[in-house]
C-alpha cells in the first residue's frame, strides 16, 4: 500500500532530529520536498518505494537543515549520557538535589576531602538556559559553599547582569567542586591538577546532563582544560570562538580573575564581546547601550 506522503515527511524529520539536526522549514515546503523525485542510488533501488522516499527527502533536507553549532534557535541540548551519581527520574531541581548529597559527601580525592571546609556543587536555576563553569572554589567559595563569591565572583555576576540576567537565572558551576588544597605554609590558590579535575568531572556531567543549558560558557583556561582537554591552545586564541560540549555550545572566554588583574578596555571588551556572542546565539534581544560597552571613547 503506498505511504502517505506527511508520514514519508514527518518519518524524515524525526530522522534528522535523532541526528541532532533542528528543522527551520514551513509545512508548505516540506510538503514540497516531499513530492520531488531524484534518481536513487543503486543501492537503494531495492528498498520498499516509502523506505527510499523517506531516505531520498531526508537527504535533502539535511542539505539545508543547520547543524546544531549554526542553529541560533536552538532550545534543548541534547540528553548527556549519566557519568556520576544523577537519577534518570523527577524534575530538574529535584535530580539536582538528589544528587548533591552524594557529592557533598565526596572523597575521591581523601587529601581534598580532608583540607576543604566543605564541597562546593553549584548555584543557580536548574531550568538555566546559560551555564558559567569555572575551575575550582577558592577560599571564599570554599567558606561560603557557592561557587564564585569572592572578587572574581562579583565581577562575574557584573558581568551577568550586563547581559540581562539575574545571577539566580543562570547556573554556576566549577570543574572540581573542592578547594585544591595548598601546600602547607603556602597561601593563595592553585591550578586543580588533570588528575583533579578528571575525577571530580562525572559530577558536572550530571550537571549538565540535568540541566541541558543552551551554552555553556568555559571561564579561563583551566575550566576550557578541565572540560574539554584542550590545553595546547590557550585561551587566548580559543576564546571568543565557539567549540561544543557534549552537543551543547560552549564559548571559552577569559576567567574573571584575569580580568581583575588586567583592567585595560581592550581585554574587558574581549570578555564582552563573548558575551554578546552568548547573547546572540540565543536569540536574546541585544540593545544599542549592550553592544557598545567597552569601546573606546
Ligand atoms: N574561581 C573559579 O574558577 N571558581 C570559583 O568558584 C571561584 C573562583
């Protein structure tokens, strides 16, 4: 019996979908593609006639469906795989919360265990459509329990409410969730190790697995490593140009802290410029004021 065309149309989408391809084509003219004819390959001669139509449209429309990278209207990041300690059931805050105690708990890492005040997990909306991951809790953090709270912290949450969001709207997260602790008569903070940042990594997996924001945005070099492994290029020439995590967007961008030590117009404008990227690839209305910011007088 022959196939209804809508189901060869709509059997097509769903294809492209699973592939992560998000459609942006009217009814009208994918009815259209539907009902053009082009020579099959040889080996799809012998597929049942509604099998090698689906296929024939499929492949069309993947010619001018955009990728996920280019797709600006993007709204779900695609289900990350469970890596750590997530239940599959429940609302986003209540997975969030089910999974805190186990990691607030943690001591894969017995000497991190045992020098931090307490874990820091993460602070924020669990619906975020935008997720800021930094490395690690530094002092501050690790006294207060939430991520970025010290100096670096209040100049990112500037940073947030320049864009238009509150800080309670978006999630805050780091790479390692405990103070790398320092050496014993050493102050300050240092760089959480590979080691480190690999075996904390499962949990913010289920963060963002949890969560699905529509970006990512990687503070600092450490946060890009710890993320992505990427380490030979730097940050200096990976910011500002997109990479993906897992599916989702992520845009590397200096730490905050790099900022706070070097306050010239030209790097804060680099870090706006970012941002203004993240607001663009959402769809966010951007105003006159927005993207002037930063600029030379
Ligand atoms: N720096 C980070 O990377 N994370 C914090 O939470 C604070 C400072």
């Amino acid at each position: 019996m022959p196939q209804d065309p809508l189901a060869i149309v709509q059997g097509a989408v769903e294809a492209l979908r699973d592939r992560g391809s998000h459609l942006l084509a009217s009814a009208d003219s994918l009815a259209r593609l539907a009902s053009t004819t082009t020579a099959a390959a040889p080996d799809q001669q012998s597929q049942p006639e509604p099998a090698r139509a689906a296929r024939k449209f499929t492949e069309k429309v993947a010619d001018f469906a955009p990728t996920r990278s280019a797709d600006h209207t993007a709204k779900a990041a695609p289900v990350i795989s469970k890596a750590g300690v997530a239940t599959e059931t429940g609302t986003k805050a209540e997975r969030l919360a089910a999974m805190r105690g186990p990691v607030l708990a943690c001591a894969k890492c017995p000497y991190l265990a045992a020098s931090r005040t307490q874990v820091v997990f993460g602070v924020g909306n669990p619906e975020a459509e935008v997720m800021f991951v930094g490395e690690a809790p530094g002092a501050d953090e690790d006294l207060a329990g939430e991520p970025f709270v010290g100096r670096a912290g209040q100049l990112l949450t500037k940073m947030i409410e320049t864009m238009g969001f509150h800080r309670r709207e978006v999630y805050i997260a780091n790479v390692l969730k405990c103070r790398p602790h320092m050496p014993p008569g050493e102050s300050g903070n240092r760089k959480p190790t590979g080691a480190e940042m690999e075996t904390c990594k499962p949990y913010l997996l289920d963060q963002i697995g949890i969560i699905q924001p529509r970006i990512i945005v990687a503070l600092g070099a450490t946060a890009l490593e710890g993320l992505l492994g990427e380490q030979k290029l730097g940050i200096t020439k990976a910011r500002g140009t997109w990479r993906e995590f897992h599916g989702v967007p992520l845009m590397p961008t200096f730490h905050p802290s790099y900022l706070l030590h070097n306050q010239s117009l030209v790097e804060k404008r680099k870090v706006w410029e970012d941002m203004l990227a993240v607001l663009e690839r959402m769809g966010r209305p951007i105003t006159a004021k927005q993207r002037a910011y930063f600029l030379p007088r």
